[in-house]
C-alpha cells in the first residue's frame, strides 16, 4: 500500500469551497482504497487530505483522471500553499485490506 498525507492551505474564505472540489474530484478512484478530507482545527484555512491506494503507480494513474484535471483549475486560484508532508506505508487501518509483509 502507499499512502500520502498533504497540507492544503487555503486563501481566507475559502475552506468550504475547497472541501467541496476534492470531495467532487475524488469520487471513482481506481485503487483508492481512503481518502479523508479534515480541517484543521486550529487553522480555518487548511485542509488536511489523508490517502490511502493499492499502489503508488495508483495514485500516479489518479492525477490523470478527468475529474481530477477538471478540478486542478478551480483549485489553483484558491490554494496558497500545498505540502506533501508525508508518504507513507500503510500496514493495517479499519476497513483497509491486510497489508502484505514485504
């Protein structure tokens, strides 16, 4: 599995917008196996997204999508930054398959 957790700092005012695209571009990822989207409860501009795929190649494959290319330009005037805080290997989650040893 391959996991990614990303910082998504948003213009003020525009929190719930964001929230509503990436909730929009998300749907019907092959190989997506979670995708959470959180504020943050400290700071009413950032968004947190959490994700977890079969695959790194997965999620590569995801950013090809038309729904994500769609959603890239309805994005950018509305991101002030974004951080890849983190790739991850996920070993074991509530309603995630058992992770394989390797």
């Amino acid at each position: 599995m391959y996991g990614l957790i990303v910082k998504l700092t948003v213009v003020p005012g525009k929190r719930d917008e964001m929230i509503a695209i990436l909730k929009e571009s998300a749907a019907d990822m092959p190989g997506c196996l979670s995708y959470v989207v959180a504020k943050d409860s400290a700071d009413e501009n950032v968004v947190w997204v959490t994700e977890v795929w079969d695959s790194a190649a997965s999620h590569d494959a995801s950013l090809s999508l038309p729904s994500v290319t769609r959603s890239i330009p309805r994005i950018k005037p509305m991101l002030s930054n974004f951080d890849k805080i983190a790739v991850t290997t996920p070993v074991w989650g509530v309603g995630l398959p058992s992770a394989q040893s390797k």
